[in-house]
C-alpha cells in the first residue's frame, strides 16, 4: 500500500521579488514612532506593459462611442508611449480628448465597459510588481495605485488587485452623468504629489518613509517626495536622472528589445539577399549548354570518358 502523503499544513506562497525582500526589511516607522510607510505604485509601464487607455479605447470603439480611426490612432500612440515614454502634450490632448468623448455618457454605461476593460488590462501586468507591492503589503505597508487614469479606474483595479487604494483623475457628474469638466487636479506630475499628500494627511503617512514606482520623467515630482524611489521600464530622461542619484532601475518590458531583435533580423536576411544577387550578378551568363571542366588536371574518370 503506498505511503499516503502529508497533509499541507497552509497554502504554498511563491517567493516575492528578492530585491523586495531587502527594502522590506528597512523599518516603515517614522522615528517620532506615529506615521508609518506606504507603497505607491504609478499604471501605465509600471504595474503593467503599456497603457490601460487602450483597452479602454477598444471597449469605446465596441460599443460605438468611438470611430474605428480614433482606435488605430490610439493604437498608435500606445506603441509610441511603450517605446519613448509619455509627453506633457499628448497627456493633455488624452485627457482634453477623453472629456469631450464621456460629455453626457452615464456613469452607469461607462462602468458596463469595466469587463472589457479588465480583460485587456489584467494580462499585461507584471508578476513581478505584484510580487513587490504584495510583499510591501505583508510588512504592513498600505499599497496605492496612482495614475492619470480615471479614478473609476484605480478604484475598478485597487479593488481586483487587492492593493489599499487608488488615486487618480476624477470627472465632474451631475445627476448620473458625466459633464466631461474635471472635478479635481489633472493626476499628472505634480497633480499626483497633491494626491500623495492628501492622502498622507488623512492616514497619518509619512512620505519620507515611503515608496514610489513609475517609468516616466513627468513622475519626477512623485519620485521625488518619497524617500525611497524606483523607476520602472524609464524612459531615457528619468534613466539619466536615476542613474545620476543612484535610484533602483528595474527593466520589465520586453518590446524595445524583440523590436531591435527583428530589426537586425530584417537587416540580415536583406544583406543576404543583396550578396546573393551580387554574386549572381557576378556569375558568367547561362547559354544552354553544359560547362566544360577545365583540362587543368586529368583524373581517372575524365581518362575513362575520353576512352569511351
């Protein structure tokens, strides 16, 4: 009769980032022993690849409230935004944009393309800042999505997610529909500081003992009212800056390098190309008769052929 198995005595946790064990072992408590730490984690190119509006763009574009134009367009900038990072300039056109598109909507139909949204948005996050932020979240340090995004969306993902809270951009409504004007600071640069801080003051947070993880140089001032600041996937600013003050880099996202990947692949296989058709070039032309070997050396089996 086999041996019968032992019984698990709990459920088997996979181990958390290393690194995110060492930070975790700094103590989160001010000295004047009241505050304590927390953990703020920027969307778009840092919990997950790429950016969350694209998915909600798609959701948009199904159920008719954008053309299939503005979809390619947002497409587009998506890519753009994976590979160089986001601008003050496209940032306002996105939010300008977006308040125009949600002028009238009810909340209700926006918060119907949440499945949609999630489905898209849910695979493209990375274990391993899940593993950072969970592992914050065990030592007792509150965890906090903080995007430019809309607030129905950091709340929609803090509560799947698990994490604490979200912060992020919130739209004015009246009687149950949006106005498309913002009921708050724009959460971008030093709009998420205002939010930090609000926060900070209501659950008693000190920022100096505190995280913050983004990827952009317009996160600087968000980077910069923490004690402890992490760039994730940066852009080539942020990394010039991160390096210049000795800041933790992490690099998750894959694509810049399968792009340069392809690239030399294609460069390659066009070299190829360009030789064969070189020595083709090169070649003496075919005339419909057999080449004769050259008589520079005679074999056994020339002998033989000359004989027969």
């Amino acid at each position: 009769m086999p041996p019968r198995s032992r019984p698990r005595t709990g459920p088997r946790r996979q181990p958390a980032d290393a690194a995110a064990q060492r930070l975790l072992t700094d103590a989160h408590v001010s000295p004047n022993g009241r505050h304590r730490a927390a953990a703020f984690f920027d969307l778009d190119k840092t919990l997950m690849a790429g950016s969350s509006g694209i998915f909600f763009a798609r959701a948009a574009y199904e159920t008719g409230m954008i053309s299939r134009g503005r979809l390619a367009r947002d497409a587009y900038e998506n890519l753009r935004f994976r590979l160089r990072g986001s601008t003050d300039e496209r940032a306002d056109d996105v939010r300008r944009r977006v308040g125009r598109m949600i002028a009238g909507a009810r909340v209700r139909d926006l918060q119907r393309l949440s499945p949609r949204v999630l489905a898209g948005v849910l695979p493209r996050l990375y274990p391993q800042m899940l593993a950072r932020a969970y592992a914050h979240q065990d030592a007792g340090v509150p965890i906090y999505i903080i995007t430019a995004a809309s607030q129905e969306m950091a709340d929609l993902l803090a509560h799947v997610l698990a994490f604490d809270g979200g912060l992020g951009s919130r739209s004015e409504v009246v009687d149950g529909r949006y106005t498309g004007r913002p009921a708050g600071p724009f959460n971008y640069r030093e709009g998420k500081v205002i939010s930090m801080r609000e926060l900070a003051e209501r659950e008693d947070i000190d920022l100096q003992a505190s995280y913050a993880y983004s990827d952009s140089e317009s996160d600087l001032p968000m980077l910069r009212a923490v004690g402890n600041p992490v760039v994730v996937n940066p852009d080539s600013e942020l990394r010039r800056i991160a390096l210049a003050q000795g800041w933790e880099i992490l690099h998750l996202d894959r694509l810049g390098r399968r792009l340069k990947v392809l690239a030399a692949l294609g460069a390659g296989a066009a070299l190829a190309s360009l030789g064969k058709a070189v020595r083709e070039r090169g070649s003496p032309p075919a005339t419909g008769l057999r080449a004769v070997a050259p008589a520079s050396r005679s074999t056994p089996a020339r002998r033989a052929v000359r004989r027969g």
